[in-house]
C-alpha cells in the first residue's frame, strides 16, 4: 500500500447544536504520520470534532483543511477520511470481503481488483482467510478489526477511529490497540483517535490533546502532560494526583520556593508566577513516615493492599491525599499518625 | 452533477418539442398523437397562439444555455435554480389563469379572451416539463451552497413536496375557495354565519327533544368512542401483558381483523344482529313481546360498530405503552414496599398517561373520519362525514355546503391532530424501541384483573360473534324471513359461465379493478412512504419539522374530506383527473403515506445510523448507501408497508365513493351500492370473499417476511447485541 497521507488543520472551528456549543473556537494542527489522541471526559466534544473532520456534521464557523485542501463545506462523501466507528458498524448483510471492499466498489473499481485489494487489507490485519464469513460470525475482536481493514484500504489521507475499543474486554483491549499502532506506523497513516481513557492515550499516542467544556485544555506529547500539566484539570485528568493549595514566595530560574502549610519547599517553577497556586503531588511523589518525622501531619484513613504496592488515603490539614507506598513487613493501619512527606523534585506547581 | 442537471433539462426539452402538453381527450397516457403527426405539442400549441406556454419552454432553454456557458459551479447552480423555478412559477400561473370550466382564481384580476377561451388540462408534455424543472431546480439548489450538497435528499424532498402541494393541499385549497363561494365571486362575510349555522353546532338536543347540529353529533360520537376504545383497548392490553390469560393467540388475532375489514361490514353484521329483521331482535321480540324498534339506526348502532371497528387499534398503540413500561421501575415500586395495586395507581398509570391520551386522540380521529358505518347504520344520526356526502350526491347536490360541512370536520380533526403533536409530540417512536429489560412486569391486582376480563372478554366474545356472522350471513338465502342454506349470492358476485368462459358474475369488474388498482397502488404508497420515512429519519435539513408535519397532514383528513376536495380540484383544467384511474390510484398513495412513513421510521429507527455514516464515510453518496445498505437491510419493513398499503387500499370506502365511475368501480363503492339496495346477502358475501383476499396477501407476506427475517435482521441483531 503506497503512503499517502494528510495534515488536518481546524481554523476557530464552532460547532453549535441548535442552543447547545459543542465546541467552543477551536484550533488545532495535526502533522502528517501523527497519531494525535483526542482525550477528555465525557460530553466534551472529541466526538463532535472527530465528526468534523469525517464531514458527517458540518462547522458553524471556522475552516476545516485536510493535506491543506479547504473541505470545509465538502461533505462525508467527497472527503479522503475513513473512520472506524465505536459499534463498527459492519454491514450485517455482506461478508467481510464484501464489507472491506464497499468503499472501492462504490468508487466503481473493478470486482476483481476490489476483492483482492479487500483481501490484502484483511491480511494486514490478520484476518486472511476470514473474508466469506458474516460479521456476525466474529467475536467482537475481530469485528473491531473489520472495520479497521475497511478503513485502511481506501487509502485514506486520514484515519479517524472514535472510542475503538470501548466494546472490548479490558485484555484484549491493550493488545488491539498495540496493532493498531503497529499498522498506523507501519503504513506511515495520519490518526485521529478518539477516547476517554487516558492510559489508553499515553499507551498509543504522539501527541493528546485534552479537551474540557468543548475547549482544548492541553495539547503536549503524553510525557509533557504528565509532568508538565498546564492546569490543574490536566494535572488531575492525567494520572492519579493530589491537589493542594500553597503560596508561591519567591521564583529563583527553574525553581520556585512555595508554602505547603506553613512548610517550605523548592520545586520546579513550571512557569508559575508568585502568589497563591495549587501543588500537584503524585502519589509516588509522597512518603508516609513516622509522625516525628517532618512533614505534613496526618491520620490514614483508609489503607488497602493490593499486592505489588499499598494504598492509603491520609487526612491532613491540607485535605486528604492519596498516596502509594512500598509493601512493607509492617505497613500503616487505618486510624495510625503519620506525617507525609514531599519529594520536592516530583511536586509541579499549577495556577490556583 | 452538471451531467444530470442537463440530462433531465434534454428530457424536458424533448417533452415539450414532442408530447402533447394537454391532455388529448382519451386520456393521459394516449399514443394516437404519434401517428396523427399534428399533436398539439408544447411548441406546437405556442405556434397555434397559446403563447402563455413560451415561458415554459424557454426557461428550459435558458437553463441548459447556462449550464453550458457558465464555468463557475456556484454561480452556475444559482443561476440555473433561478430560472428552473421561474420555469415552474409559469407553468402554474398559466395553469391557474387560464382555465377552460371551474372556479377561476384570477378570473377577476385579468380580464381576456384567452383566459375566458381556456385550455384543456395538463398532460404527459406539461407533467414531464415540470418534473424536468423540478429536478433542475432541486440539483442546483444542492449545488448552489460553497459545497458539495447531496442532490439525491434535495431532489427526492423536492419531489416530495412538490406531489405533497399538488395532491393534499391544492385540493384542501380548493374546498376552502368553494366555502366562500357566492354568486358570482367570493365573500368573507357570507363564510362565518354559514359556518356556525345551528345545521352544524345547534346545542338544543341536550335541552330539549330537538336533535343537535351535525358538527355536535359528530363530536359527542367521537368523544364516546375515544373513551370506550381507550378503555377497552387498555384492558385488552394489560390483560394481554399483565396476566396469564390462556387465549392470547386469540387476542392477538382480533387485532389483525380490523385492518383487513371494510369499514361498513361491522355495520352490516350489527344489521344482522340487532336490525329490525336482525336475529337477536326476533329473539328477544318473540320471547318478551317487545316490539322491533329500530334503535340500531342511531346512535348507538354506530357507537357499537366504531367501538368494534376501533377498539383493536387502541389495543395495537396501548400494548406498545404498556410493555414500554419499564419492569424495573415497578420492581423498584415493589421493594418500596408498594402492593400492587399502589404499584399500578400511582407508577404504572401515571407512565402510561401520555400513551392513554394518544390511544384516545386516535380514536376521536379514526371516529369523526368513519364514513362506511354511519352510512349504513345512519339514517336516524347524522354525523358530518355522511352529511357532506349527502351533499354532494344528495338528490340536490349542493357543494358549497359540503364544502363547509368539510372544514368543520377539517377543523375538529385538526385540532385533534395538533393536540397530539403538541402534548405527545415525538415521544410516542422512542419508547418502542424493544429494547428489552430484563425483570418482570408486576401483576394486576385481583380486582383490576377481574375488571379487566369482564371488560374485555364479553366484548372479545361479541366480536367473534360479528365475524361470525357475516361468513353465516353470506351463506342464506333471504336474511331474517328465509334461513335456508344457499350458494347464490357468491354465485350471483362471482359467477363463471364455462361454457362461454365469462366472468358472468356482478361483482368481477370491480373486483378486478380494485385488485389492479390496489397492487399499482401499494409499492407507490411503500415508496413515497418508506423515502419520507428516511428523509426524516436520516436527513437534517431547513424546514423539517413543517415537512414531517405536512406528510403527516394527511391523515388527519378525513377521507370524505379528500373525496370532496378531489372532486372539487380534479374535475377541472389545470389537473383534471376525475373519472380516470388515476385518480384513484393518487388518492390512495397519499390516504395511505403516513403509515407508511410511520412503518419506516420505526424500521429505520432500529437500524444504527453509524451504519449509513459509514457508508458515508466509505465514499458513497446517499443514494448507493441507501440502495447497498439502508433497502437490504428494511426488506421486511419494505414488504410490510406493501402489504398494509394494499390491503387499506381494498378496505377504504370513504375518500373512494366519490371517484369511483362507471368505468372504474371499486369492491367497496360497489357493495355499499348493494347495501343501499338492501341486497344484503350479495353484499355479505362479496365482503368475505375481501377478507379471504386480504387474508391471504397477508399470509403471503408473512411467509415472506418470516423467511427473511431468519436470515437478516438476526444478523442486525447480533451486531447490535456486540456493539
Ligand atoms: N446531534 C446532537 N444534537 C445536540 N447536541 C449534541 C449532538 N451531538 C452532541 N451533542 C452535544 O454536544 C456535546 C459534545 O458531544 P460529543 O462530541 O459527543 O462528546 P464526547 O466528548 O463524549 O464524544 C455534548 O454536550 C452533547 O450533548
Ligand atoms: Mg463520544
């Protein structure tokens, strides 16, 4: 299969239902070969966005360009975009070949050519010999690659995939999502891949964008959001975090010298100014000690083990905080006095 | 695009070079033009000075000039839309001006010789012309935005509302014209007195011994029977989804015999029962001494026949509200300690109050529309359906009366509609969606339960009894003076004489008419239909709500009320169609749309929409997607709409005995003939050998439908079921 492949550009895009705003002026670049990850709770418009670039719902304002084309007013049909949908939606009355050969034969290539084509797209997917069943002759898996082959095989200058494996069992989850990466790599396609599970997006992207309230509230490679979150929506979306408010003293280059209840800490600046701020604290970012030890004071409230770690919730002043430990000969009980302390160099500092 | 856009622009070019743009006098589809050499085509009849048809043609040359001269898309497609409706805006004034007999609009605005001279009606050349514009005009406009419309849902919603103007409104028009006819001209004044005339509205029955207006009569009958239906098929429907009743097969069946029964054979058999003659009415004369009175000619004659004739439809809408009744909610009423009964007052029934009303509008409507039961069972209780037929055929035939006894009926039934939409508007599809919830369904308490079969059984009892009688009924020789056992009437109907292999028997012609007219019928009914349904189901586009509403319309008029307006808008130029079978075949396609166009969607709405997106999104355009994977996939719901709108066009009576002629006579118009006879027995007969015909289309469909549905819709079902 020849590479070919396009860049995906949205121009203050507003996307409006009657009264309700599903996306608010968005802007994005996507680069050719990208897999770029649109990631976000649920109700915040990564599907609406992903259904703009297909064409199957049409910007109220904005510009869309696709390989720096202008299809903003092109619809579905006209646009060189596949996308794989969340129940697949394989035809039940054609056999896989026939599903995987629809978009080239009602582009009118010949039988012969579009069953081989279909059959080669099968194959990158694993799925050679398969083509003469029904879908409803697979397990749910191998629908899920269906619809990926039919996908792939129009050559499209982008892929969309929404929400791919939601339908699937948490393990073969992980494997499908590696092959989808694999074959994305491989044939060098654009993706825009849809989903509401961010280690999910950490394990397949090169870059996330983060949306919230039908806005983009990050866009960085999977590793910039985990440990430079721009907020503290981000910080607590990505990976598990504590949130807890302190005051910015004094900034000295990359580190900034900030209050945790009356405590002093030197943690990296993140581009924060001075003046109150929220600390985000990771779990691993924690130590429980024994209460003489400094740091915040603190009564554990809940401890579980869960084999290859222990989890604990404390009660500080600061509120209460989540935090990991190692499994030890003698861990914490619930109702114990401990006081947490802070690796200063894992804290990241978010505006309040 | 630019391709088809003049393809059909050639056709019409063509059309009018060569077809005849009247109608020629035998009709609408006549070939002798050809061989005549001298037929009045569209250019012809501009070189022999009907010069109000240029227009026409020289948009169409305009247009396909533009479509050649101008490079730009946009500009193009605006261009060419522009001119293609100027083209069709002509075609209509000429055709609404220029008028040989009937009421002329503009008659008072222009003042020539042409418009008094008039011209015949529109034919094949005027159809083919205007189709080509429409078409012209609907591409262009799918083409004239920045993008890339889709042609295909422009021009079939074009095509749509342009059959949707011309057949429903134009002739609704038409009777309001007449209703504010006077001599000579028109008049606003003269409308109110005759529309609340005391003929219509009078209020004294419920005073006095004198009877009330028409209208009141009418109103008091439907609300009557929307209770009783509602009541009864609520009944019904729980006894069905709520208790283990044995006979639920039975029940089931006497849902089905409704659709497949004439409207007035319910009438005839009550006849039978309860007329003066009736065997019930003997019984009880000669036992008791009571003298036969003829009571059944009155109100509750036709009370009892619409309550038999309704009731299986309020069952039909009522078991979809209350299995829609979600089980966990009652289980949940339960754990709180709730008994049964509380579970039902106070969570079931609230939950069924939106489906209660809707059965009950239903009703209303279904009862201020009938026509065959009040014509036979009338005489003492007129009602408005019956009145304004009488007014038209009576012996002094007065249409501007019936043109106002028409827009009462409009007007009540109307206003029903209108409450539907408003109170239950589009809830009434997404409950029945069969998505199943597990957990059971609370069980009536007994009291209810009891209240439910003594309700419910005497009435399933009676009908059997009705059905009955009308296969006993055609089987004796003189109703109610001489039971013995006789072939004749189906002999007289249906007679062979095989020595010259003659149909010889008096019901053959219009037996066979109906049964041609009903198959051309039914797959244009399931078309228009099945393509409304996916234009409303699959498309968004500006004005879609006032669109669904307009394809609806048409069920809230009565069918009286669409056989007056035919007759009033077809009998003259620019359409004139009565007499033919066309007119026929037209009035059934649009009776019968809407259900057709409910079918749909409740079949279109179980198809997931990612599948057509993906279609979409695969590179086909609406029409592959819909022919490759929207039709494949509705094939059951294809052969239903086929069916339904068959066998509605062989029972319907109301729209049709006033279009039916000589020449094409229909089953129905046929037997109330008899009825008016009082040739009861051939009528009876003929009526059961209806039903043993719809009974068979149907179970011809259902072996088909069962066939497939083993194949596909599991299919459907399973991928839904992984999704
Ligand atoms: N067809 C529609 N009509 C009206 N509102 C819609 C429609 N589709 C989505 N929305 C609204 O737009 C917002 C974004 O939806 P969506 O893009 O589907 O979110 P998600 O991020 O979960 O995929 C939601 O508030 C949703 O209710
Ligand atoms: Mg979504």
């Amino acid at each position: 299969m020849t590479k070919k492949t396009g860049s995906v550009r949205f121009e203050s895009v507003v996307k409006k239902y009657g009264e309700v705003t599903a996306l608010k002026k968005l802007d994005l670049s996507i680069d050719p070969g990208k897999l770029v990850t649109l990631l976000g709770p649920s109700g915040c418009g990564k599907t609406t966005t992903l259904r703009l670039i297909a064409g199957l719902e049409m910007a109220t304002e904005g510009k869309i360009y696709i390989g720096g084309e202008d299809v903003t007013h092109l619809t579905a049909t006209y646009r060189k975009v596949s996308m794989v949908f969340q129940s697949y939606a394989l035809f039940p009355h054609m056999t896989v070949r026939e599903n995987v050969a629809y978009g080239l034969t009602v582009k009118s290539a010949p039988k012969a050519e579009a069953a081989q084509k279909a059959d080669e797209g099968l194959e990158l997917v694993g799925l050679a010999g398969f083509g003469d069943r029904l879908p409803s002759e697979l397990s749910g898996g191998q629908q899920q690659r269906v619809a990926v082959a039919r996908a792939i095989v129009l050559e499209p200058e982008v892929l969309l995939l929404d929400e791919p494996l939601s339908n699937l069992d948490a393990k073969l989850r992980r494997h499908v999502r590696e092959e989808i990466r694999q074959i994305q790599q491989s044939l060098g396609l654009t993706a825009v891949y849809v989903t509401h599970d961010q280690e999910e997006a950490m394990a397949v992207s090169d870059d996330i964008i983060v949306m919230n309230n039908a806005e983009i509230a990050q866009i960085g490679t999977p590793n910039d959001l985990y440990e430079a979150p721009s907020s503290a929506f981000i910080a607590d979306f990505i990976g598990d975090a504590n949130l807890v408010p302190c005051d910015v003293d004094a900034l000295d280059g990359a580190i900034a010298r900030a209050r945790v209840n009356g405590q002093k800490l030197s943690v990296p600046s993140n581009g924060i100014r001075k003046g109150a701020a929220q600390m985000v604290l990771r779990p691993q970012a924690l130590t429980l000690q024994k209460p003489d030890q400094p740091g915040l004071e603190g009564q554990i409230s809940y401890a579980a083990y869960l084999g290859k770690e222990m989890q604990y919730t404390v009660e500080t002043l600061v509120g209460s905080l989540f935090v990991i430990g190692p499994v030890q000969a003698q861990p914490f009980l619930r109702g114990d006095s401990v006081s947490v302390g802070i690796i200063e160099d894992q804290a990241r500092l978010v505006s309040a | 695009m630019k391709k088809t856009v003049l393809i059909w622009l050639a056709i019409g070019l063509v059309s009018f070079v060569l077809l005849p743009w009247h109608m020629t006098e035998d009709g609408l589809y006549d070939a002798t033009w050809m061989t005549d050499g001298v037929a009045a085509t569209g250019l012809f009849s501009i070189l022999a000075g009907q010069w109000w048809l240029a227009p026409a043609g020289l948009a169409i040359l305009a247009a396909i000039v533009i479509q050649l001269a101008i490079d730009e898309p946009v500009k193009r497609a605006r261009l060419t839309l522009g001119t293609a409706v100027a083209g069709l805006a002509f075609i209509a004034l000429q055709g609404l001006i220029i008028v040989r007999a009937g009421p002329r609009i503009f008659e008072t605005l222009f003042v020539s010789e042409a418009v008094m001279a008039g011209q015949p009606g529109m034919g094949a050349g005027a159809g083919i012309c205007a189709l080509a514009l429409l078409f012209a005009a609907t591409i262009s406009l799918s083409q004239s935005d920045k993008g890339q419309g889709d042609a295909f849902v422009v021009s079939t919603i074009g095509l749509i509302v342009a059959l949707v103007a011309i057949f429903v409104f134009f002739p609704v028009i038409h009777i309001l014209v007449r209703a504010f006819e006077v001599d000579g001209g028109y008049s606003l004044t003269e409308f109110f007195p005759r529309f609340f005339s005391s003929d219509i509205w009078d209020l004294s029955c419920l005073i006095s011994n004198r009877s009330c207006g028409v209208g009141i009569n009418s109103l008091f009958l439907a609300v009557m029977t929307g209770a009783g239906t509602t009541l009864l098929g609520l009944s019904f429907a729980l006894i069905f989804t709520r208790t283990d009743f044995r006979a639920k097969k039975l029940l089931r069946v006497l849902t089905v015999l409704p659709i497949i029964t004439p409207p007035f054979v319910i009438g005839l058999a009550l006849i039978l029962l309860f007329g003066r003659t009736g065997t019930i009415t003997e019984y009880f004369a000669d036992l008791l001494g009571w003298e036969a009175t003829r009571w059944l000619y009155g109100f509750w004659g036709i009370y009892f026949a619409q309550l038999l004739s309704f009731t299986p439809i309020a069952f039909l809408v009522l078991i979809g509200v209350v299995q829609g009744v979600s089980p966990s909610m009652e289980e949940a009423s339960q754990t709180l300690d709730a008994n049964r009964w509380q579970t039902f007052r106070f969570v079931s029934l609230p939950l069924m109050r939106p489906g209660l009303a809707n059965a009950f509008l239903l009703g209303f409507i279904e009862s201020l529309a009938d026509f065959g039961n009040p014509l036979v069972l009338g005489s003492g209780y007129s009602v408005l359906s019956t009145d304004i037929y009488f007014a038209i055929v009576g012996a002094v035939a007065d249409p501007a009366k019936a043109a106002i006894l028409a827009i009462a009926l409009l007007t009540l039934t109307l206003t029903a509609f209108m409450a539907q939409r408003m109170w239950l508007g589009k809830k009434s599809y997404a409950t029945i969606t069969g998505k199943a919830d597990s957990g059971q369904n609370a069980s009536l308490n007994p009291i209810l339960k009891w209240a439910c079969y003594c309700t419910a059984l005497p009435w399933a009892a009676f009908t059997l009894v009705v059905y009955s009688m009308i296969i006993f009924g055609s089987f004796v020789k003189l109703w109610g003076i001489n039971h013995g056992f006789t072939f004749d009437h189906y002999i007289r109907a249906f007679g062979i004489d095989f020595s010259t292999g003659r149909f010889s028997g008096v019901a053959w012609d219009s037996y066979f008419t109906t049964l041609t007219i009903s198959s051309i019928a039914a797959p244009l009914t399931a078309l228009v239909g099945l393509s409304t349904a996916y234009l409303l189901v699959r498309q968004k586009f500006w004005g879609k709500d006032a669109f669904e509403f307009s394809t609806m319309l048409s069920f809230a008029i009565p069918g009286t009320v669409i056989g007056v307006s035919y007759i009033m808008a077809f009998n003259f130029p620019p359409i004139e169609l009565t007499g033919t079978s066309i007119i026929l075949i037209i009035v059934f396609v649009f009776r019968n749309m809407p259900v057709g166009v409910r079918g749909g969607i409740a079949a279109m709405s179980q198809l997931d929409k990612s599948l057509d997106e993906a279609s979409i999104t695969l590179g086909a355009n609406s029409f592959t997607t819909v022919r490759r994977v929207i039709l494949p996939l509705m094939g059951p719901a294809v052969l239903a709409a086929l069916t339904y709108s068959f066998v509605r066009a062989i029972t319907s009576v109301s729209a049709v005995i006033f279009l039916v002629s000589a020449k094409h006579n229909m089953a129905t118009s046929f037997i109330v003939g008899r009825v008016e006879n009082g040739e009861f027995g051939l009528a009876i007969a003929y009526s059961a050998a209806l039903i043993i015909t719809m009974l068979a289309a149907i179970l011809l469909l259902q072996l088909l439908v069962g066939v497939r549905r083993l194949r596909r819709s599991d299919r459907v079902q399973q991928i839904a079921k992984t999704a």
